[in-house]
C-alpha cells in the first residue's frame, strides 16, 4: 500500500522523492495519508537535540500518541542507528538512509553515493597476470618449482595466461624456465623484485571503491562483523591492509581507523555489494569501512580465516596483505615483521 509523507524540512526533495512504498513530499505540515484516507500526525525529533541514543529513544516513546506517529529526522549519527533500528523508532538521515516502522509502512531504503574512482596508469600485467604472478610467489615461498599447469590451476586461469605471465616475468631475468620433457616448471630467481612489481602493479585499491560504516567496538571488531556478514551474503570478501596485518600477528603503533576490504562483486554494482553486507552509506571522514572492487581477484584469491584476540575475519594471504600496505604505516621495523609473515605465510 503506497502512503504519502509530508515534511516540513529543506533537505527534503522537491517535490518529492519515493523511498519504496513511501511518497515523501515537502509541505508544511507533518502528516501520512494512507490510499484509504486515514491521515496521521507526524512528530518529528531532531536527533542533534539528544546526547545519547538512548535519550533519544526515550524522547520518541514519550512522544507517541493515539493519531500520531514519531519521526526522527536530521543528521542520525551512523553509531546511533542500529539502537533506534532495535527499538523501532523510524528515522530519516539527510543522506536518504531511511528506517521506517509504522502501521501498514515499513521502509528499509539506503542510498550509496557512485563509486570513488580511482584511477591508475597503464598495468603491466595484462587480464589474470598479476594473479598468476601471486600464485607463483605463494607456490614458491618453500622453494618449490612449479609448472606452469600448476600455477594455472592454483590461480584459475589458462594455460596460455599462466605462460605468458611467466614468460613476461622470464624475459626481465625475474623466474627461470626449466623443461623436462614437456614438463616446463618455474624457479624464481629475485623474489623480493617480483613481490615489488606485483605491489607496484596491483595494490589496494582498485579502481572503485566505496566508502561505508559498520558498527563495532573496534576496527578489529568490524573486521569479524564484515567477515561474518559477508558469510551470510555469499561475497566473497578479504581483510586488507593495517588490519589484515593485524590479524596476521603484525601490530603497528598506533590502531588502524578503517578496514580495508577487497570483495568480488560478480558482475553487482559496489554499492549493491556493500548493501548486502549491511555498511551504512558514509563520507569518507565519518567512514570505518573501505570497499574495493576485485576485478583481478587478486585480494580475495587465498583468503582464509584468521584470528586477532578471540575474533576471527576472512583476511588476505600475508602476501597479497603486504603489497596492500604501500600509503599505510610502514616503518622498517613493521615492513620487516610483515615480510616475516610473508615468508612463513600460508
């Protein structure tokens, strides 16, 4: 049953907006219409009058009367929203994120900004290389010499791909080829210099990225909430970055302020990605998650369940960590523990 909401506040679109079932108008009263003309008061707080959700809270139970109907609306602070969410108080942010609990109206709407593109220079590795060249450094970490069916394999891609990446990386003096037969196996010659081009080529972020909030205590706690909300919504998703490091037993001085996270978003658009994992939209300064697009799967590829404390979230291989930590905190004390990682890594 479609309703119609008028409001008497600026930010309000003209002439009106729909969020779902709920036609939201600006007028100068504050009611609801339902189709079947029943028409309702609508009282409206202002969350910045309120120093705790749960004044506010209090304040919107108060407020409630026969005819009437309570509204919070205004700048809900991100933190904030999950209590009115539990209490079911309905709100309205001026970003457009909307909860709203009333008889025979229930709206869910949140509205992700476009994608922050972030624009890199040419690759040197074309399509599948990068992650070929991943695999190739995990494969090798305890000297190993793969082939290069192996290597296709383990990263998911032909043949052909997984053989020209290592012969673009053999015709720079980088990995040698070995034939026995029609076996051609690979042996790395300079790891540190294959690690570096991989960082150089392939870092955090991609090419989109979407900033958002998800509630926790810390920033390590978010990582295990996503993680989990991730499960529960098949993305596949990996912890990168500071706190990647972190899970991986590598602490910085100071605490990360976001998580990085790289996810494959299957052919969905970011925002739908970061819906279905239950960010709430956020600018980048109010933001505690930070989303990226794994075109390549280079993040994702080898993810695996890691423990900080008595939590647990879905993070890189310490590999893929380390070429992520490149504009991050990275003095030569933590960039050698983080390599330490790397070597004894999974």
């Amino acid at each position: 049953m479609t309703a119609e909401l008028t409001l008497d506040l600026p930010w309000v679109e003209a002439p009106s907006a729909q969020l779902e079932d709920l036609v939201v108008r600006r007028g100068r009263a504050g009611t609801l219409a339902y189709e079947d003309g029943i028409v309702l008061d609508v009282h409206v707080i202002d969350p910045s009058a309120f120093e705790s959700p749960a004044a506010l809270v209090d304040a919107a139970r108060s407020s409630t009367a026969p005819g009437r109907v309570v509204l919070v609306a205004g700048a809900v602070p991100l933190s904030w929203r999950a209590d009115l969410r539990d209490a079911e108080v309905s709100f309205v942010d001026v970003s457009g994120v909307a909860e709203i609990t009333w008889p025979r109206v229930h709206v869910s709407a949140k509205r992700f900004g476009k994608p922050v593109k972030r624009r890199r220079g040419p690759l040197a590795f074309q399509k599948g290389h990068g992650l070929v060249v991943q695999e190739l450094l995990v494969l090798t970490a305890d000297g190993s010499q793969p082939t290069i069916g192996e290597l296709a394999a383990g990263a998911g891609v032909s043949v052909p791909t997984a053989s020209k990446a290592v012969t673009q990386l053999a015709e720079h003096g980088l990995v040698a080829k070995r034939r026995d037969g029609t076996r051609v196996s690979v042996e790395v010659v300079d790891r540190v210099a294959i690690t570096t081009r991989l960082a150089e080529r392939t870092s955090w972020p991609g090419e989109e990225m979407l900033t958002g909030f998800l509630w926790g205590r810390t920033t390590f706690d978010v990582a295990a909430r996503i993680s989990d909300a991730a499960t529960r919504a098949d993305v596949e998703l990996a912890v990168t970055g500071r706190v990647g490091a972190a899970y991986h037993g590598v602490l910085g001085t100071s605490s990360p302020k976001e998580v990085r996270c790289w996810v494959d978003v299957r052919g969905r658009s970011l925002g739908d990605v970061a819906e279905a994992l239950g960010l709430e939209p956020a600018t980048e300064e109010s933001s505690n998650v930070l989303l990226s697009a794994d075109r390549w799967r280079v993040g994702v590829h080898r993810r695996a369940g890691a423990q900080f404390d008595d939590l647990t979230a879905s993070v890189a291989h310490p590999l893929r960590v380390w070429c992520d930590l490149h504009d991050e905190q990275r003095g030569s004390e933590y960039a050698a523990q983080m390599w330490g990682a790397v070597v004894n890594g999974r």
